[in-house]
C-alpha cells in the first residue's frame, strides 16, 4: 500500500499534483477542499455549513476538517494506498493521523511567497456557488462565468497581497509543527514546487521511489509545460499538461474555506 500526504500552501499546486499521482498509480485522491467543494455544489447539510461559515468570512475550523478527514477514510476505498490533501491542519492532528495510519511519506511543496503571491492573486470565485477558478491554471470555460452554475466570478476580498502576506504567515506557523512531526517519526520529501507541473509530479516520484510515469517524461521533453499556458477556453476537452475544465476539483488551495 502506498500512503502519502501532500502538504503546500495555497497556489503552490499541491490538488494538481496529488491528483497525478492518482492517475496511473492505484491511489485514491483524499482532499478536504474536493470533500467540502463537493457538498456545497450537492447542497448537503455539511455543504450548508460550510457555506455559513463562507458568508460570515469565517474559516472551515480544524474540527470539523478533522470530522470530514475521519469520514471520509472510514469509506476505505483505498485499498491500494492514498494521497491525503488539505490535513492534517496542526500539530495534534498530525499525531492523531500518524497514530492511525502508516504513512510511507509525506510531500512538502515549498514555493517562495511571491510566486504564490503572483498565482493565488490569479483566483477567482463564483459568486453564485462559491466554486473556485485559477486564471492561470484552471481557468473556467467562459469568461469570468462559472462552468458548474453559469455564476459570475469575483476576485475574493480578501484576495489582498495584504491579507495573502497575513494567511501565508500564518499558514507557516501552523504547518511548520505539522512538519517537524513528521520529520521525526516519517520520510519528508520537499520539493521545489515553482517548476512546470510535469517536473514536480517527476520530482516526486523520484524522490518516493515511484515508476515515472511514459506521459510525464514525454511531456517534460517535448514542451515543458508550466501549467501557466493559455488555453482556448472552448470546451473541457482534457490536453496533457493542462488541468483545465476540471477547475472546481483540480485546484491547489483546497477549499476558499480554510484561506
Ligand atoms: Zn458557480
């Protein structure tokens, strides 16, 4: 079994990478900000929450991830392993997590704050049902509307680089105790995250000891692609190298709940 956990600030790529990493190997993609997407689009009594706490401005509490992580992994549907994305959020929950599961490593993507300033200043959010979009890398397929509700898109208030400055401060404080803890007791891989998509997800494969996968190499050799491509907009015709029509589930920051 391959269990892993993903951790990375908002716009480091952190959704993108982890569902790659599903693709050809038999793991499951376990991400908070999916889980929560996916109740606020399907109006359930959790997703009402959520969007509660959305409307007062306030964050989706360690609590209540936790509940959604324990939930969730209780399915066992993941037979073969997971990547788990979005938890654990503190320093207790990432001792309860190592308590209940073995985890063969944890993938730390490190970018430096202004290029996370530059792709976290690219979102945009539904102002209808609160999905959220990247212009740079998960861009809706028409302009400025959402592809799930038809909504309009409005850059987030607190999409400031002032507030971003105060979230990634206070996203290090709470993730560097969720590191050191699994540095003593597991395999930490960090990766250089500002490289294309291709390069990081065969970053990581190399440094877990996972098979490449063809795709990758051949992308990697043929156009390097960033991720930071235009695209046409037309339809959600799937392209290698592009995350595109899958903006609601493929995006890197989890949730526009926690952030
Ligand atoms: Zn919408």
């Amino acid at each position: 079994m391959r269990k892993y956990v993903i951790i990375g600030p908002q716009g480091s790529g952190k959704g993108t990478q982890a569902k790659r990493m599903t693709e050809d190997l038999d793991i499951v993609h376990i991400s908070v900000g999916d889980i929560l997407r996916w109740n606020v689009s399907h109006y359930t009594k959790l997703g009402a929450q959520v969007r509660r706490l959305m409307a007062r401005g306030e964050l989706v509490g360690d609590d209540l991830v936790q509940s959604v992580i324990a939930s969730r992994m209780s399915r066992h549907d993941w037979n073969h392993g997971f990547v788990v994305d979005g938890f654990p959020r503190n320093g207790a929950q990432a001792e309860f997590f190592l308590e209940s599961y073995d985890l063969d490593g944890v993938i730390n993507l490190d970018m430096p704050d202004d290029e996370l300033k530059r792709r976290v200043l690219a979102r945009r959010l539904c102002s209808q049902c609160g999905l959220d979009y990247n212009l740079i890398d998960s861009r809706p397929r028409r302009e400025d509307r959402c592809d799930a509700c038809g909504g309009k898109l409005v850059t987030r208030e607190d999409d400031t680089p002032e507030a971003l400055d105060a979230r990634l401060r206070e996203y290090r404080e709470k993730t560097q105790p969720v590191i050191d803890i699994f540095s003593r007791k597991e395999f930490v891989v960090t990766i250089d995250a500002r490289a294309g998509i291709d390069e990081v997800q065969a970053d990581i494969r190399r440094k877990l000891g996972l098979p490449l996968r063809d795709a990758d190499d051949a992308e990697a050799a043929t156009d390097g692609t960033d991720g930071t491509d235009t695209t046409d907009g037309t339809n959600g015709t799937k392209t290698p190298g592009r995350t595109r029509g899958t903006a609601h589930t493929s995006d890197d920051d989890d949730d526009g709940s926690d952030d």
